[in-house]
C-alpha cells in the first residue's frame, strides 16, 4: 500500500515533466517553422511587389518551374542524375583510395612521421585552382568532375584514418603486444575499432568535400551539364527555373548528407 | 613511448619531394606527358618570370587580395554578429542553431549562379559569394564559443554590477575566444578558396580568372606559373595564420 502511494506522486511528476519537456521541444520545432514559413511569405510578398522579376522569383513561381521546366525537360532531368552519378562515383573512390592509402600511412611510426606532413601540406592548398587543370587533362565530361571530387573527397578520409590510428591508446596496444597478438592482429583487434569513429567523421566531411568538388566543375564547365543549364537560365534573366534547378540539386545534396550522417550515427553508438 | 629520431622521416620527405621534381624534370625532357598538360618546368620558370614583370599579373593580385579582404571583412563583422544576436537568449540558440547549421551543409556553391545574377560577373559576387561562405563557421563558432561560457561567470559578473557591455567585454567575449578564433581562422581559409574559386568559374578579372584563362588559351605554362603562385602563398598564409594563433592563444 505505502509502496503505491509513494510510486504514484512520483510518475506523476515525471509524466508532468516529461510533458513539460515535450512542449518545449515542440515549441523550439513550431517556432522554428514558423520562421522558416513567415521567411517564405515576405520572400513571395516582396518578389511580387518590390523585386525585380528579372533578378528574384517568389516561391510559388519556383516551385510551378520545378515542374513545369526543370522535372519535365528530360534533358536537366538527365544533366541532375549525371551529376548525382558522378557524386556517387567520386564518393566512392575517395573512401576507397582514402582508406587504403591512411592505412598504408597510419601502419607504421615512420610512414606516419614522414608521409602524413606532405598529405597535409597537400590538404592546405585550395584545390580549386587546380580546376582548369582537371579539365585540360580529364576534358569537360564526366571524368573531369569524378576526378575533382574524388581529389576533394579523398584528402579528409586520409587525415581522419591516419589521425584515428594515432590516437589508440598506447597501453591497449603495449597490453596487445605483451600478450603476443602479431602486428596484424593488433590492426584487426585494436587499431581498427579504434580508428571507426574517427573514420566515420572523415566519411561525412569526405561527402561535403566531394558534392563541393562535383558542383564546382559542373559549375566550371558552362558548355554541358547543370552548368549549361544555370548559364542558360542567369543569362536570360529567368529566375525561376534557375532557383528550382539549384533547390533541387540542394535537396540532392542534403539528401546525401544525411545518408551519410546516418551511417555515422549507426556506427558510431557503440563509443557512447 | 622511446624517442625516435627525426631524421629517417625527414629523408623520405626530401626524398619524396626530390623525386616528384625529378619525375616532373625528366618529363619535361622526354616528353612522356603531352606537354599541354605538363609543360617542361623550365618554361614555367620562364613564364613565371615574364608573369611577375607584368602590370597584369599586379592588377589581378590586387583584385583578388581586395576581393578577399572584402569578403573576409563581411563575413567576421555578420557572423559575429549573427553569433552573438543569436546566443541572447537560451530558447532563441535552441531555436536557430539547427537552422544554421543544417543551411551550411548544403554547398554555398550552388548558389554561386544566383550571386552571378544578382552582383553581376565583377568583383562584387565574388565578394558576396566569399563572405557568405565564411560567415557560417565563424557564426557557428561564436555561437559554440558564447553558449558555452559558464554560467556562474556571468551570474558573478551580473551580481558585481557590470554593464552588459562591460560583461560581453570582459567576460563573455575573452572566455569564448578561443572557439571563436577557431572560426575566424577556418572563415579565412573558405573566404580564400571560395573567392578564388568564384573567379576561375565565372569572372572578368582576379587570379582564378587569370588561371583559367591561361587554359582556356592552352598556355599551360602560364597555368602552371600562376598555380605556384597561389600555392606558395596560401602555404606562408597557413603559416603566418598559426603563427598569429599560436600567439594569441598564449596570451
């Protein structure tokens, strides 16, 4: 008896604080789309009666472009899967060579030592001068923008699999070591677990990087691609489909980040 | 840990950077790569010789270092700003953080495109298009720097009677400083690339513009001799920038 009187105040109080704290969950979420919704109608109201209608469309006009001109012209629909293809393809060569070369590197104390300062000394240029390079070598198809992105991509996968294979703790691996694990037990067992969570970071940044490298030479290279189209639609003065192209490709983009982030997520849970 | 000497490393880095000379020497002789896209490194000398001698090349830095100053200068006083306007109130960060930080993992770059059409191919996108880069990681870093500082701080600095000025000065801002630093110097190196980058895709004059132009025209000396130079001085850039953090953190 004493027991059930003592419990029932006590969920009492955590169900009001639970509700408590669920209404101020929902209000941060309501007054966040609350703004982003009040953004959007002085955006419509002002591309309407003050902006120039050659320079800024309202979002009702974007979102009946990204039907009417972009969605339906199989030739943008075409140019946005290529670039997602070539998304893709860098990614996914970028953590292959990224991983396979930090492993190299991060095995020994001497290949660290000597190799990991030039890959950063490499990671500090800004590699989109290197663009007209890219092209020149590469031409203006799909190889160049692979290769940029993959040479994006590839540099924060290395740093984070080198530097997450620094920082195992030295007594795990002394502890591995007295008790007669080989060196290719101790990468296995110990090193590797170790370095996951490190790995994952360079994963997601390796995606921001690479989608910035795919976007800047889709960009650069006005004659073909979503970089024909932006050239066409800015240069006509046509904003509209220009804002529904770009909105679309930032979906895209934000869509790869997730999955990405994800993955992390869902790796990453067992440290905590 | 035993003390492992220095030097072996530091030979494999001499020897990895005499050989990729070499290797670009030797390819320069033989001609093993077309030419076209690695020119013998004696005409990149010569180019680079006959770039630095020209007004030309002095315009398109001076372009170029302005547009980032320009874009630099923006995006520090926005997103310190933006940083400290949104750390006011608790509910307030919860609400627009996540916002922010969500907007920037979309790449600002594609809406270059959009600052074409609104600023124009001149100087003035490029300078738009940096500033909003690097605006994000220093807002997002003095919002990290001043949510973060303790709150007993500012209770005591409240309770002892300082101005709310005075406790930005003296308390909320030394204690976030260094995170905030921390985004003043990633801001810095994205407004550079982001303004260099503006210029090779879509500009009339800068260095980017400058490089690719020279391919464009199929000089891939001239390319070449201009990559060395922003190479070079983004290398003593990253230099001098941890040299001044390095400073002011032990302060």
């Amino acid at each position: 008896m004493s027991l059930i009187q003592t419990e029932i105040p006590q969920t009492r109080a955590m169900a009001r604080q639970s509700r408590r704290q669920f209404s101020h969950a929902a209000q941060t979420v309501w007054t966040r789309r609350l703004l982003v919704f009040g953004a959007l109608v002085i955006w419509e109201f002002w591309a309407r009666l003050a902006g120039n209608s050659e320079l800024i469309a309202p979002p009702t006009s974007i979102a009946r472009a990204l039907f009417s001109d972009i969605l339906s012209d199989a030739a943008i629909r075409s140019a946005i899967m290529l670039t997602l293809f070539e998304v893709v393809s860098a990614y996914a060569l970028a953590v292959v060579v990224g991983l396979a070369l930090g492993l190299a590197i991060g095995s020994t104390s001497l290949s660290r030592r000597s190799l990991f300062p030039i890959i950063l000394l490499l990671y500090a240029i800004p590699q989109v001068i290197l663009l007209p390079l890219f092209t020149l070598g590469f031409g203006i198809g799909p190889a160049a923008k692979i290769a940029f992105g993959f040479s994006h991509g590839v540099f924060p996968i290395l740093v984070n699999v080198v530097a997450g294979m620094r920082n195992v703790n030295p007594l795990l691996l002394r502890a591995a070591r007295s008790m007669g694990a080989r060196p290719s037990d101790i990468i296995r067992n110990v090193t590797f677990p170790h370095m996951v969570a490190s790995f994952f970071t360079g994963l997601r940044l390796a995606m921001t990087m690479t989608l910035l490298g795919v976007i800047l030479a889709e960009l650069y290279v006005s004659t073909a691609g979503v970089g024909y189209f932006t050239r066409l639609f800015a240069e006509t003065f046509d904003p509209a489909p220009l804002f529904a192209l770009i909105g679309t490709l930032a979906i895209m983009a934000i869509g790869l980040n997730e999955i990405v982030r994800k993955i992390e997520r869902r790796f990453t849970r067992w440290k905590d | 840990m035993k003390e492992t000497s220095q030097l072996p490393a530091r030979a494999i880095q001499f020897a990895f950077l005499a050989s990729l000379m070499g290797a670009w020497f030797v390819i320069g002789r033989t001609g093993a790569v077309s030419p076209l896209f690695v020119p013998p490194m004696e005409a990149v000398w010569r180019a680079f010789i006959g770039l630095v001698q020209t007004d030309q090349f002095w315009s398109a830095v001076a372009t170029t270092l302005r547009t980032i100053g320009e874009a630099y200068g923006i995006a520090v006083a926005v997103g310190i700003l933006t940083g400290y306007l949104v750390t006011r109130s608790r509910f307030l960060t919860q609400v627009l953080e996540p916002m922010v930080s969500g907007f920037f993992a979309i790449p600002i770059t594609l809406f270059f495109p959009l600052f074409i059409l609104l600023f124009g191919i001149g100087p003035a996108s490029k300078v738009a298009y940096g500033a909003a880069y690097g605006l994000f990681p220093i807002a997002l870093n003095t919002i990290a720097g001043l949510a973060g500082v303790n709150r007993h701080y500012l209770n005591a600095a409240r309770s002892m009677g300082l101005s709310s000025f005075g406790t930005f000065r003296h308390v909320l801002f030394p204690a976030a400083f260094p995170v905030i630093l921390m985004g003043l110097r990633i801001g810095f190196f994205i407004c550079f690339a982001s303004v260099l980058g503006g210029e090779t895709i879509s500009s009339v004059s800068g260095v980017g513009r400058n490089i690719a132009l020279a391919a464009e025209l199929m000089e891939p000396a001239r390319m070449y001799a201009w990559i060395v130079v922003v190479i070079a001085s983004a290398l003593m850039l990253n230099t001098l920038v941890s040299g001044i953090e390095n400073r002011m953190r032990g302060h």
